[in-house]
C-alpha cells in the first residue's frame, strides 16, 4: 500500500461509522484470538490512551501479541 491509499484508508476511517465499527471489531476478534479476554471497548480505551501520548516512530500494532 502507497503512502498515499493509506491515507485515504484514514481519511475515509475518520469518516465511515461502518468502517470504524469493522475495525473495532476485528481489533476485539484479533485479541481473543491471540487468548486475550478484552471488549471492544476496553481495547479501543487503551489504543486510545496509548496513541494520545507520544510513541515512538514505529511502533508495532500491525501483529497480534506472541507473534
């Protein structure tokens, strides 16, 4: 994906109360995969507190824990 699709993936996120719903729900899903017992919320609670402060340049959100 170009800087540029990703972009646009964000911009159309911000957006799209469907798209965000999909997110939010596949985050709950990758979790309980991963044999972690948190909501929706909860998860969304700490992505949030944790991308309010600054992180470094790369962190990894992109593969589920243990992997």
């Amino acid at each position: 994906m170009s800087k540029q699709e990703a972009e646009k993936f964000f911009d159309k996120l911000e957006k799209d109360s469907k798209l965000q719903v999909m997110i939010r729900q596949g985050l709950e899903k990758l979790a309980k995969d991963a044999g972690y017992d948190a909501t929706e919320d909860e998860l969304t609670a700490e992505l949030t507190k944790r991308w309010k402060c600054k992180l470094p340049a790369h962190p990894i959100y992109s593969e589920p824990p243990g992997f």
